[in-house]
C-alpha cells in the first residue's frame, strides 16, 4: 500500500524542493510531477525535487515521445536519477491535447514501444542501432556520459488495453490517470495478467497505480464543489475511457461541448456526487481516506494524490499527510 502525491508544473521553480520534502517527512512513498501541455517541462523541477529529499521516490508521470524525442527523455531522466541517488521512476504516455498543437501521431501504440524500448537501449549505451519505424538511431555513437543506472523503472500512463499489451514486455506499473474507481482495477489487473503471460512474465510484478485531482478540506462540500470545477478540465477525455462504467452518451456529450467551450463552470454542473467520486478524491480527509483504501482494496498498489490537494494547497497536503495518510495506515 503505497501512497504519492502529484504537483502540476505551475510553480516558481524553488517552491518544488520545499513541497517535495514535506511530502517526505509526511511519510509519502513518492513525489511525481505532470509534465502537460503549456506547463513546465517536468525535468528542472524533478531537480529541484532530488535536491531537497533523500529517501522518498521521484518521476514525472508521463512524458510522451512526441513532444520528447527518446534521446532527450533518456538523457533528462539519466541526470534525474543521478541527482536523486537512484531513485528515479519514468512515466510515459501517449499525451492528451496534442491536436491543439498540431500532432496527430499516425501510429501512437507503435510509437510508445518503440520509445519504451529506445530509451531502455540508450539507458544501457549500447552503440548499436535501434531500427524502429517511428524511432531511429543510425548507431555507432550513444549517451556519452556514465549514467548511474542502466534501467530505471518505467511506468506506462494509459487506459487502452491494446497499448497496454505492446508495451507490457517494458514497464513495471500502469497508471489509470484520471480515475477514483475502484472497479477500474481488477478490469485492468486481468488485461495486465493476460498480456504478462503472453510474455512469460509474471503480471503481479507489474503494479497499478491510480491517481487523480484530489481536494481534501475539513469543508467537505467546499472541497466537492473545487474538485468539480478541476475534474471539468479533462473528465471529457477520460469519462468515455472507463469501460466499467455505463456513463449517458448524452450526458457525455454535454461534457464535453462545455468543455471545447472552455466552460468549466458549465461542466462542473453536471457532475453529480456520485460521479464525481470516480474521477476524484474529494471531501473531508476521512472521505478522501475511504476512496483510497477501496482502491487498495480492488488491488491497487499505488494511489496518487493530485493537483491542489486542497482549496488552499498547503493546507491540502498537510492534511493528506497527517489525517489521511495515518488513516490509511491504521487500516
């Protein structure tokens, strides 16, 4: 049972160290930061963040290879892991948005194997070549520094079941992002178990994490209504992605027309309870708690606490660190 939290890339870059060590001396297994459109490149505050910790877990959770080549993610996450003692984790992702700034990778599940395994080989600094159709590297010439690790742990950001299986000879972890549902993991376990085999790996050496926007505040309802207004952003993306859930196409519709709107206000008003409290955790730290270990529950090993935390930031963590954090333990 193991428990992170994630920052968005959207602070002055000194103030990521002094979260981070927060987190760490709350006990947290794991910081990761977002790496999304228009934000800040994950990498600089990961730096930031092994600086100023010594024990807890470090990532960026997901990086995708089509705004980062390979070459790069291979070279930023070999100084992360350096600066951090070796304990550095890599996400990667087929990213969301990328429309919005032209890209339309014509084969992303391809793709994001072939960026999985490109970065393994650089890792290892084989000089030979990696001939990929979507990733190339002629050979002969590699990372030309020692890196501390020849592999670090992979992660891979998806809900698709066909991604899942091209990638599952690569990575450690899935991550459901976006998600609060406990049903999303054993549907996924068996997807995970399956493709392990075909393998002939064993699949309960690749975890599932499940992390999403979460507010906690001793105002439960306040907290809701926050939560709300940050899941509008992108539960029209991942809403019509939960194959356990029977979700109104209609409803669907209109999430995601208020959404191109950029109505989030709109968007929040249509998010019921109970809805909401499958794509966030939210409410006061014994409700926040509950959703946790019923993920846990389902089989998860990791749950991740996301962006604000809290309708004030700083009173968020310390909540989820000396309230629902000691509860989950108590369980």
């Amino acid at each position: 049972m193991r428990l992170s939290i994630a920052f968005q890339t959207d602070k002055p870059l000194a103030a990521y160290g002094p979260l981070a060590a927060q987190a760490e001396a709350y006990g947290f297994d794991m910081v990761t930061v977002y790496n999304d459109l228009y934000f800040q490149p994950a990498w600089l505050p990961l730096l930031e963040i092994a600086r100023a910790t010594s024990r807890i877990r470090l990532g960026v959770a997901a990086v995708n290879p089509f705004t980062c080549h390979p070459l790069a993610i291979a070279g930023n996450i070999a100084l992360i892991d350096e600066a951090a003692g070796g304990r550095a984790t890599l996400g990667m992702a087929r990213g969301a948005w990328l429309d919005a700034i032209g890209i339309e990778p014509e084969h992303p599940v391809a793709a994001l194997r072939e960026a999985l395994a490109c970065v393994r080989h650089l890792l290892r600094r084989d000089p030979a070549p990696f001939a990929g159709a979507c990733f190339t590297l002629a050979g002969g010439a590699t990372l030309r520094w020692p890196v501390l690790r020849d592999t670090v742990p992979f992660l891979l950001g998806s809900w698709g079941p066909d991604t899942i299986r091209a990638c599952i000879e690569h990575i450690d972890a899935v991550k459901i992002g976006g998600s609060a549902n406990p049903a999303v993991v054993p549907h996924f376990r068996r997807i995970i178990d399956a493709a392990a085999e075909r393998v002939g790996r064993d699949g309960a050496g690749i975890e599932i994490v499940v992390g999403a926007v979460c507010v906690v505040d001793d105002d439960a309802a306040a907290a809701r209504a926050l939560a709300r207004r940050e899941v509008a952003l992108y539960l029209p993306v991942v809403a019509g992605l939960d194959p356990t859930l029977a979700l109104d196409p209609e409803l669907l519709a209109r999430l995601r027309m208020a959404a191109a709107r950029h109505d989030h206000a709109a968007a929040a008003g249509l998010i019921s309870d109970d809805l909401l409290r499958r794509f966030a955790f939210a409410g006061a730290p014994a409700d926040v708690a509950a959703q946790a270990a019923a993920l846990f529950e389902a089989g998860a090993g990791r749950v991740e606490f996301g962006t604000p935390h809290g309708i004030a930031a700083a009173r968020g963590l310390a909540l989820l660190g000396t309230a629902v954090a000691p509860a989950l333990r108590r369980r």
